[in-house]
C-alpha cells in the first residue's frame, strides 16, 4: 500500500488519455481523484497505472484522499 504520494517521482504506464503515457514528474499535489505533477499536469487516478520506483499501482487502487490510505 502506498502511504504518501506526495514528493514522489512518478512515471505514467498506462492510461485511458494516451498522451499521458510516458510522462514523468514530482507529485506537488493530491486529492481523492487526482494527482497533481509539478509540470502542472494533472492526472486522474482512476484512469491512469503509475510507476513508482519499481512499483506498478493502479490508480483506481488509491482513490482514496491521503490521510484516510495512511489510516487504513
């Protein structure tokens, strides 16, 4: 389980928008449905896979607001 995305380098693996696939950046910003990149990219979770390090996670696995992840 990923606990804070924020200050994370990202990489987009997959997604519905095709143009996003590819892009990497800094998470500035999250919300329940969103992440935010420091390019001001704004990507929505449950239609995109992110890369995290080495971690693959589905963004419709993390719909969640941070704070209520952290809290289980």
């Amino acid at each position: 389980m990923v606990k804070e995305l924020i200050g994370a380098t990202i990489e987009i693996v997959d997604a519905t928008n095709k143009s996003l696939i590819g892009k990497k950046g800094k998470v500035i910003n999250e919300t329940k449905n969103t992440i935010t990149l420091e390019n001001k990219k704004i990507i929505l979770k449950n239609s995109a896979t992110i890369k995290i390090g080495e971690k693959i996670i589905h963004g419709n696995t993390i719909t969640k607001r941070p704070y209520e992840r952290i809290k289980g």
